[in-house]
C-alpha cells in the first residue's frame, strides 16, 4: 500500500514538472511514469535498508 501512496505521489510530481515545462499529454504521461517508477523504487530501497538495519 504504502508503495502505491508514492507511485501515486511520484506521477503526480512528474505530471506536474512535464506541464511546467510545456510538455503535451504525452510528455506528461511519460514524466509521470517515469517519476512514479523513482518513487517506488526509492521507498522500496528505504524499507529494505530500513528492515535490514532494525530502523523500522
């Protein structure tokens, strides 16, 4: 779940930054996939690490 809360957070980010920049649908679709996927894979790093280390 909480992986999907950052996806989420993370497409938006990237939807967002793509219209800042004049980007069409498009562009934005593929900011959002691309920042979604960093998301998720930077939260999925934290918790491994996090899990690993007894932080959490």
């Amino acid at each position: 779940m909480l992986l999907l809360i950052f996806f989420l957070i993370g497409a938006v980010f990237g939807a967002l930054r793509a219209a800042r920049r004049g980007g069409d649908r498009l562009d934005q679709l593929q900011y959002a996939a691309a920042h979604g996927i960093l998301f998720v894979l930077l939260a999925l790093t934290v918790s491994v690490l996090g899990g690993a280390f007894g932080l959490f």
